[in-house]
C-alpha cells in the first residue's frame, strides 16, 4: 500500500477538465468500478437506480455553498484586497477565519473596507497567509450573511479558469444545498437531479442526509511526503438520527448496502462511530485523514468524481478502491475522455 505522496503523482489530460456541469446534470457519465471483479462498466448517472436494490441506503451532503471570496479596499492606501471567508469562527462577535492576497499589505489592525456599511479589522494573524477578522456592520447576523451573499463571489476551485458568472451562484451548488457553511461543493452530489431521486425513492432506494460543511482541509495541499504525517483542517459536520437508523438498519442487512455520495460523506461515515461499530448520530468537528490502507466500517460503496494527483480526494478514492486499481480506472477514463475534477464525470466503486 503507497503511503507516500509522490505515488499519488500522474499526469491527467488539462484539456478534459470540466469548466461546466453536464446538462442536464445527470446525463454526465459513469464509471462503475467493480474492486471484486477488478472490471470497468461505462454507463450513463441516469442509470443508477438500476445498479442499487431495494432498501438500498444513498447518504448525500445538504452543505449549501456561500459566496466566500471578497473584494475590498485597504484603509488609506485604497489597495485592493481578496479576502476568502473559510470559517466563521464565532457568530457573537463576527470573528472569521479568511485567507487574504495580497497577504504581505495586511497586518494586525488594519482596517478593510467592503461596501459604506460592512468593513472588518484585523485581528490576529494565523499562517503566512491566514488571518483572524472582525466584521463591523450595524444589522444582525442574518442581514450580515445576506450582505455576504448580495456582495461576494462564488468559489470555484482554481483549476476552472474561466471567469466566475452569475449563473454560478445556482450552478454550483448541489439540489441538496439545505445548510449554509461551505467553501466548495461536494462534487459528487452534483450529478443528481430531481427527477432522479425521484426515480430513486420510487425503486425503494433510500436517499438520506448528512451535513458537512466543506472547508479549506478537504482541497488543501498535501504539504508531506509521508501520509501518515498529514493533518486535515478540522471541519463540522451533523448527523441525524434518522440517517443513522436508516444506514444501521442497511448495515444489519445481507441484501442491502450503504453508498456514500462523495468524499465529505465517507469522511462524516467513518467519523462517528458507536462501540457497536454502528453510525452513531453525532454534531461535532472532524479531522480523519484517509489513507492506504484504511480499514471502512460503514462505506459499502462509494460515488465520488475522478480526482487531481496529490489531493486528499484521490488518496481516500484509492484507501477505498486499491491504488493499483484506481490507477488502472484513471487511465481508461482518460483514453474514453472522461471530464475531470468538480464539474466532471463521475464513478461507483462498489
């Protein structure tokens, strides 16, 4: 099993990488990977409910996405600044975790100014790019988030290179999105639409929730060769007591299995565990790292999209499929010109 992080390097067509989901979202492909058989089936996402059985259990992450980069201005100077909202830190006192650029122009105290009634001062400095902010503004929270919403720009990861539309505010953003908290999508809960669940419920498959709210750990840099030495950014996440009876109730089953919708689900489903080995219900913060080799408790299958080199995406993918596998999938999607990474195409590793 790699346990080292240059394993994780390969190269990947730029040309494939999705700037736009599929329209409509689940006519994208699927890639079913069969880790017994060690086989490849190419079908369409639409086709999913006739690859799960009755009673069947499909966890999806209600995160809603809110517009996290900002533009200001530095007081005096006039420079302008990004500010990118990873966390609330807390909601009393309107404290944020962000990271600014240019970094170098921002110091302790200074003060920022984003529209006549909303600026934030600084107040702590966390990494070489990180900072503790304060915003100033006269309504309540809610009005505050609203103001967020009304001035902010979407987030789309930075390997999509077009220009940020309007459009995105919608487009990337899950028919799930229930919870406000995320900094990005989970991409893999992209590809569903209404009329698929739909389809879904109506096959007996049951479609429950987790919230996870994606943060900057899930796409930070994996900045050590050795894996074991990685720490993840914590990140919060719910479980209902509903989803845990439901998945239990799978669990307990010869004939039925638990699918987790993404990366952010398996991470929440591995986090919270009874001493039964059950899905515990649980609201707390979460910082599994998954890695080969990892032994799944309650991932029976799992939908996540196909990866960058070097992620904690891919690392996970190949803890749950087997590395040499997962390398093999990769490199058919690449020759079929499979679309890549958050708006791309997608896979079943059962």
């Amino acid at each position: 099993m790699p346990t080292k992080l240059s394993e994780f390097d390969f190269e990947y067509p730029e040309e494939l990488i999705a700037e736009y989901p599929a329209e409509p979202r689940d006519s994208c492909r699927l890639m079913v990977v069969d880790r017994a058989e060690e086989h490849f089936e190419h079908r369409r996402f639409d086709d999913l409910p006739d690859l799960l059985d009755p009673g069947d259990v499909l966890v999806i992450n209600d995160t809603k996405v809110y517009p996290a980069r900002l533009y200001g201005k530095k007081e005096k100077t006039g420079a302008q600044i990004e500010v990118f909202l990873l966390r609330e830190l807390n909601s009393e006192s309107r404290l944020w975790d962000v990271v600014v650029n240019p970094a170098r122009k921002i110091r302790i105290g200074n003060k920022l100014f984003f529209e006549h009634d909303l600026t934030a001062e600084v107040i702590d400095n966390t990494t070489s790019r990180g900072r503790t902010i304060r915003f100033v503004f006269e309504g309540n929270n809610e009005q505050l988030y609203d103001k967020i919403d009304r001035i902010g720009e979407t987030p789309l990861p930075d390997y999509i290179e077009r220009d940020v539309e309007e459009a995105d505010r919608e487009r990337y953003q899950t028919i799930f999105a229930k919870h406000r908290g995320a900094i990005a999508a989970p991409a893999a809960g992209m590809h569903f639409t209404e009329a698929l669940v739909e389809r879904l419920r109506e096959n007996g498959i049951h479609v429950v929730p987790i919230t996870l709210h994606v943060g900057s750990g899930t796409f930070r840099e994996i900045g050590v060769e050795d894996l074991t030495k990685h720490r993840m950014d914590s990140e919060k996440f719910t479980i209902p007591e509903e989803t845990a009876e439901t998945v239990n109730r799978a669990l307990a089953s010869d004939e039925n299995s638990v699918t987790a919708v993404g990366t952010t689900v398996v991470r929440t489903l591995e986090s919270s565990l009874s001493v039964s080995k059950n899905l515990k219900a649980d609201e707390r913060w979460t910082d599994e790292f998954i890695y080969p080799p990892y032994d799944f408790t309650i991932t029976e299958q799992m939908i996540t999209n196909l990866h960058p080199p070097r992620s904690s995406l891919v690392v996970m993918a190949s803890a749950f499929t087997d590395f040499e596998l997962l390398h093999e999938a990769y490199k058919e999607a690449y020759e079929k010109e499979y679309r890549l990474f958050t708006f791309g195409d997608a896979m079943l590793i059962r």
